[in-house]
C-alpha cells in the first residue's frame, strides 16, 4: 500500500443475521487480509470482541455496519461500528473505579475501560438516527 492511502472493508448485519460470531470472523478475517500485524491484530480482536458483544447483547439494534480501515500515514486500523439502536455513548460515562475493592465496585464499564486503555483512538458520535464507534489502534 502506497504510504497515506487508506482501505476500508465493510459488513453489515442485519435482523437475525446479528452475531457476535459472524461479525468477529469478518473482523478478524479483514485485519489480516490488510496485513496487521500480530500483536496489533491481536489488540484488535479483543477490542472488537467486546465492542460486538456489547452490540449484540445489550442494543436492542436490527443492523450493525462494521468498517475496518487500514492507513499507512501513520500506520493504523481504524474499526467504526454502527447500530441503529437507541442512542447510547459509552464514552459518557465515567470510569469505574478499579482502586476500590471488587465488592465495593459498581457492575459494569470494565469492558470500555478496556477499549479505552488498549486503542489509540475512541470516539462516538450519533449519526443519522445511529450510534457510530470508531477505534483506531495504531502500529
């Protein structure tokens, strides 16, 4: 790839055809087909696992597009998932607190903590009646 060109791959998923599997497989499947590299494409799957899982689970959506751009200038693969769920931003809430003992600690925001902590880049935004995350993991 020419340096600062980029190559996006995309999917969507639609009623009954949402699955954490079949999503993770095309992610998986488009990030070693651009060439990342391991430890990359290794961070890259767990974020996704958990951004996925988090769709298919807790959305209520009917259709999730997932892109998967690669660019060279710098190195990067950005993942953008959207879903036409009920508006929601992950990124509005505050961190939990992981200094607390685990009994005392609220359930829930681990995963995007971990998002967070792993990716170079996340950012929402509500885009034509759509909840759009982007994460971009450089290498």
């Amino acid at each position: 790839m020419a340096p600062g060109t980029a190559k996006t791959v995309s999917k969507t998923l639609r009623h009954g055809g949402i699955s954490a599997k079949s999503a993770i497989e095309f992610i998986d499947g488009a990030v070693g087909a651009q060439g990342v590299p391991g430890e990359a494409a290794s961070v890259l799957g767990i974020i996704s696992d958990e951004i996925v899982s988090n769709i298919v689970n807790h959305s209520g959506a009917g259709e999730l597009s997932i892109s998967v751009s690669r660019a060279d200038g710098p190195r990067s693969v950005t993942l953008e998932f959207s879903d036409d769920g009920p508006p929601f931003d992950p990124l509005a809430h505050a961190d939990p607190d992981t200094s607390l003992p685990l009994e005392e600690r609220k359930i829930g925001g681990l995963g995007i903590l971990m998002v967070k902590r792993l990716a170079d880049a996340v950012a929402y935004e509500r885009r034509g009646g759509r909840n759009v995350l982007a994460v971009t993991k450089r290498f």
